[in-house]
C-alpha cells in the first residue's frame, strides 16, 4: 500500500536571506576568533587589559616632570626615554569618545633631532605572551610624525599615527616574541608608543595618550575600566610611597624601633628612600622587614629619653622591574 508523506512549503529564498542577517561587529568578532580563550576575552570574562594604569589614574611620583632622562617612570608603571631630553611629562585630562578621561602628554620644549620612546612599559607576566597574538589598543593625539606602537627588540607594530593633532583611535595586532626577556633595558617584555627612529622635533610639538590597553587575541575590545582603588594597588606592587605617624612616650633616647606595614605585599623587597622627615626627631636605619617585602621598619632617635614626643616619616618603596 502506498504512503503518501507531505511537507509543508518552504520558502528557500527567505530561509537564505536570513542565513545573512548581518550579527554585528561584536558578533563578527566572535566568529573570528581563533580559539575560546580569545571568545571568553570578548565577552569581558576576567581581566583582559595587561597594561597597569592604562587610564593614567595613578601619579605617586608627581603630575609633572621636566627632562627625564632615558628610562625614567612617570605616571604609575610608566616609563618615557629619549636621546636627548627635551620635553615634560604631565598629567592631562581630555573628553575623548565622549568620556572625561586622564592623559599621559608629552610636550616638546626644545627643538632637536632625537628618539622619542613616549609612554612604555615593562610587563612583569611577559612570558605568558611569548608566541601569542596580542593586540594594543589607545586612543592618541599628537602632531609629530612617525608615532607608532612597538614590542621593543622586536619591530614597530602599526603605520605611523595621523599627526593631525586630533584624537584618533589607534589598533595593532602581531604575534608577541617576548623571548629575549624581562628586564628594564627595552626588550621582548616592554610594549608602548614610540616615535620610528631619530626626528627632528620642533618646540612646541605634543603627543597624548588615554585608555592604553595591551590583550590576548587578534581583536581590540572596549577599554577596561579599573577603580582608582583597583589600579592603586596593582601599582602599588611595584613602588609605592608611605608614612607612619607616631605620638606617645620615648622612654630612650634612641627611641627603640618601630614597624611599619606597607598596604599591599609589594613584588619584591623594595629599595627605601626617606623622603620627608619633618619630625621633632629624626628616623633613621629604615630598613624592610627583615626577609620579607611586607613592611619597613626604622629608628626614631635624637630625642630625649623619658618625654613626650610625636614624628612624621614619608619613605618610598621602589621594587619595579
């Protein structure tokens, strides 16, 4: 006996034209990536942005500095280098994208034919890029030529920026080789904006940096926002600057020892330096704890034994790479 099976009609046309229902640029960039890991950092999942202090929140050194010398830190993490130093560093504020945000801005105040590395730095966990493809994010404005992005002892890594001195939204994207180390003499571990070779740099000329990111994939996602409080310790890590007060009863003249501990377990034991001592009695021997990096500790002395006393010491704790 014959069975005789029925469909309902199909229309093929529209079942195709839906097949090409346009997903987005989010969507596209999902269905480009490569692996999950690169889908899980676009949709945000855990922390992405590998730049420390990439919204230039955090100046514990200052918020100006006149003629660095080469490798010389500014902004929290971040370091400028020239051949010859002729420019300031400031801490800039600018509505970029829409948004009030902090800048990294660099001022040329004598002209000169120089290599400008602006605004790079030192990435601790370099090793877990090695290999990878990694693509560096900023929004900048300058009106020098030839500013580009760089992974140092490698290659530059985009076309020059426009050098119109408008804002511009800067990308690049290249397979990381962070091989030849993590040290402080600009290699494979060190990633920032840098002018291509020697120029000559006119007086007067800027270039300005915001919302700096450096993360895995092929595809430059949203910056990632941080809280003051967030990004101030992860900086606080790498140098940090503190004080410890104290009043009540000396009861020698050496004042005994007193311990201070630091607000975060710093990279390493750090190198010390009193900046301030403006005490009715001085603090000497600041010193780290002993075989650890979680505090200092230091000696108030010069005072009478058996009195009242109260003093201020401010020291830095530099434990950067």
């Amino acid at each position: 006996m014959a069975v005789k099976i029925t469909q309902p009609a199909r229309n093929l046309r529209e079942e195709l034209n839906e097949l090409r229902t346009p997903t987005g640029i989010a969507g596209e960039a999902m269905m480009r990536a490569d692996t999950p890991q690169e889908q899980f950092n676009l949709i945000g999942a855990g922390r992405k942005n590998l730049i420390i202090n990439g919204d230039f929140q955090v100046w514990q050194r200052g918020t100006s500095f006149v003629n660095q010398g080469n490798q010389a830190y500014n902004a929290d993490r971040f370091l400028n280098g020239s051949s010859t130093p002729v420019y300031t560093t400031t801490k800039g504020t600018a509505t970029v994208d829409g948004k009030s945000v902090n800048t990294h801005r660099t001022d040329v105040t004598s002209s000169a034919t120089v290599w400008l590395d602006s605004c790079y730095q030192v990435i601790e966990d370099y090793k877990l890029l090695d290999g990878q493809y990694v693509t560096m994010s900023a929004w900048v404005r300058t009106d020098i030529p030839n500013i580009n992005f760089r992974q140092w002892s490698t290659a530059n890594h985009s076309d020059v920026f426009p050098a119109d001195g408008q804002w511009h939204y800067v990308t690049t994207t290249f397979k990381a080789n962070c091989s030849a180390g993590a040290v402080k003499n600009l290699n494979g571990s060190t990633f920032g904006i840098v002018m291509s070779g020697s120029s000559a740099l006119s007086s007067g000329q800027f270039l300005e940096v915001a919302m700096f990111q450096l993360e895995l994939g092929k595809v430059a996602t949203p910056f990632e926002h941080r809280s003051y409080g967030e990004e101030l310790a992860l900086c606080q890590r790498y140098y940090l600057i503190t004080q410890t007060y104290r009043s009540g009863y000396i009861v020698q003249a050496t004042g005994g020892v007193e311990s201070t501990p630091f607000p975060v377990n710093m990279r390493t034991a750090p190198t010390l330096n009193i900046i301030t001592n403006d005490a009715f009695i001085n603090c000497t021997g600041v010193a780290v704890f002993d075989d650890d990096n979680q505090g200092f500790r230091h000696h108030p002395s010069g005072g009478t034994s058996n009195i009242a006393t109260r003093y201020r010491v401010r020291i830095s704790a530099d434990a950067e790479l």
